[in-house]
C-alpha cells in the first residue's frame, strides 16, 4: 500500500482522495478464496443457462421491459441497443439491482494488486477507482461491489465506469450503484462503443453476437446473454 500511494500520488491523484480512500484498507482473504474458486464459468451452457435464467427471472425481465418502456427506448434511439439486451445484461449481473455486491471495492481491489496473479491489471483498476473518487462520482465509502472491484447495477469495472459511465438521468453524476437510467445508457454506451451495430442480429452468429464477448470474455456467459435476451425479445 505504501508503494501504490506513492505511484498514485505522482499519477496526479490528490494526498486527500487518496487518504479517504486506502486509509481502512487491509487484506481481504474472503476476495482471494472468491478468485480462486470460480468454478461457475466452468459449466456447461445448459447448466449455467438454467441457472441464471429461471422462470422467475424471466418474468421480472418482462415486467421491468414494459414498467422501463420509455427509458429504454430513448437510450435505444441515442445507443442502438435494444431492451432485451440491456435488462438482460440487468438481470444476469446483479438480478435487476437487488444485489449489486457488498466488497469495499478499494480493499478488493487492492487485495487482488498485491495478490500478484493479475496484479497489474488491479493495481491499474485500483488507481481508476481512485479517479472516480476525485471526480465526484461517489465517495470511497459508498463504493461497494462484487468481490472483484465490479461497481453498480450493471457491474462495471473501474476502468470502464471512467471511459463509459454517462450522466442520462441529467443529474450532474455519473451514478450506475443508484440511477438505473445511468446503468442502463452506460451500458448502452460502452456495447456500442465496443463495436454494436444498430439493427443487427446479436444471436450466436450474428454480428453483434462478439460485442457479448467484450462484455465477458467467458463463452458460456455470452451464449446465456445471447438466449437471455432472445426470450425476452420474444415477448415483447
């Protein structure tokens, strides 16, 4: 830690986001046993599918189509990506907002920089995290997620909620944990910024099928996305 503080303060990150947000930190042994045990990916499709996509869940995504209908259909006119696949991705990452993580993402963060197997990457993802602070976006106390580092509604990382994270409920913040037409647009946003064609088919197979894979790299995770948000385009 007293290295990274040092790095981030020449990064240009000012000595009181820093002190606010890394001063509770310690390592977290629940983050590491949570990363070396992520058997889940390791399913088959029709295990992870049925898994995720239950009848239940199925139905919220419905009804949240139609109680949403007119935010959904003005980030589709500004985005390109229809409903189904927002409230899919909604539904499959933290089951529509009802559970968006409890990790102190500064701690888990860390934790996983110092860990050292993809400590790089963290330690990058640690300093974006510090950026969000600065800029006002939410203090470090209420940054809270999944165990590693994911942020609000949809599960952004750090680093994408500071390049794709947009202000569309036009409150002056960039709020994914508690405005839900923020977590929607800025997902919106980042799939089209990651290559999303307006109109095209996102099946497997189809062109907007590999923009899933920039969401998760995991295979399996893609094709539930992909059959997720078929279902729901079929009812509407």
């Amino acid at each position: 830690m007293q290295e990274f503080r040092r790095a981030a303060a020449v990064a240009g990150l000012s000595e009181g986001t820093i002190d606010a947000s890394l001063g509770d930190v310690v390592y977290d042994r629940v983050v590491i046993s949570r990363d070396r045990s992520q058997k889940v990916f390791r399913l088959s499709f029709e295990a992870f599918a049925a898994r995720l996509i239950t009848p239940r869940r199925l139905g919220q995504g419905r009804e949240l189509m139609r109680r949403h209908a007119a935010l959904l259909r003005q980030i589709e006119a500004r985005y390109g990506v229809p409903p189904p696949v927002l409230v899919s991705i909604w539904g499959l990452e933290t089951g529509f907002g009802a559970d968006n993580g409890r990790f102190k993402t500064m701690q888990a963060l860390a934790t996983l920089a110092y860990d050292c197997r993809r400590g790089a990457h963290f330690t990058q993802e640690l300093t974006d995290a510090l950026r969000i602070v600065e800029r006002g976006d939410m203090t470090a106390t209420q940054m809270r997620g999944d165990w590693a580092g994911e942020i609000g509604q949809t599960q952004f990382m750090p680093s994408s909620y500071l390049n794709y994270a947009v202000d569309f409920d036009g409150d002056g913040r960039r709020d994914l944990v508690h405005s839900t037409s923020d977590a929607l647009a800025s997902t919106a946003n980042f799939l089209k910024s990651k290559g999303w064609q307006a109109g095209a088919g996102f099946a497997e197979g189809e062109p907007n099928y590999p923009v899933f894979l920039e969401w998760n790299q995991a295979r399996v995770y893609a094709r539930t996305l992909a059959y997720f948000a078929g279902k729901l385009a079929a009812a509407q």
